[in-house]
C-alpha cells in the first residue's frame, strides 16, 4: 500500500511552528500544521541533507514495507529512525525526491 501522506517544499521563509532538527541543522513548519498536508522546509547553509532536498520538493507516502519499496530504487537516504515510531527513507525517481515513511504503532 501507498497512500499519499504529505508534499515537503524547501524555501527561504521564516514559518509559524517551525520545528528545528538540530542533527540535520533544518527547520520543518511540519504537514500536520497545514490543510493540505505541505510540509515547509528550510536549511542551514552547513545542512547534511543532500543538496537536491534543498531546493526540490518531494512527495512522501506512508507504505507497510519501506524495505520493498525502495528494492532496486536509487537511495537518496537509505532507511533510518528519527524516532520510535517511524523508519524512513528517500529514493530518487524520475529525477524527482520520495520519502517513504514507515510507522510502527503498537498494537
């Protein structure tokens, strides 16, 4: 399954409830404060993300197997956990940035 979670678009502009990621040295106004699930992000010039998440926009999907949707694919971010409840992953497709994000709630 793939069902369509968020669109994440970097920019330059100071956003209300930005979250900050200090590892990643970015800021993320985050999709779940917006109506139609777009994710702000904006980076520090010294950011280790991966210059094409800086200036492009990518879509992200939720999916049950992160590893089979990323099977054979170009790995922009190979699979990691933020936290508890998510594993994610980048791949690029078509020129264009994917994230997938796994969540593992518990039962």
């Amino acid at each position: 399954m793939r069902k369509l979670h968020h669109i994440g678009i970097p920019g330059k502009k100071i956003r209300a409830r930005e979250y900050y990621y200090s590892d990643l040295k970015m800021y993320s106004s985050g999709f779940n404060n917006h109506a139609h699930s777009i994710e702000w992000l904006r980076f520090e010039a010294d950011s280790p993300m991966p210059p094409i998440i800086k200036v492009m926009p990518h879509l992200a999907y939720i999916v049950d197997e992160i590893e089979l949707e990323i099977e054979g694919k170009e790995i922009l971010i190979p699979p990691n956990s933020p936290n508890d409840a998510i594993i994610m992953a980048f791949i690029i497709e078509n020129g264009l940035p994917i994230e997938f994000l796994q969540f593992n709630y518990p039962d």
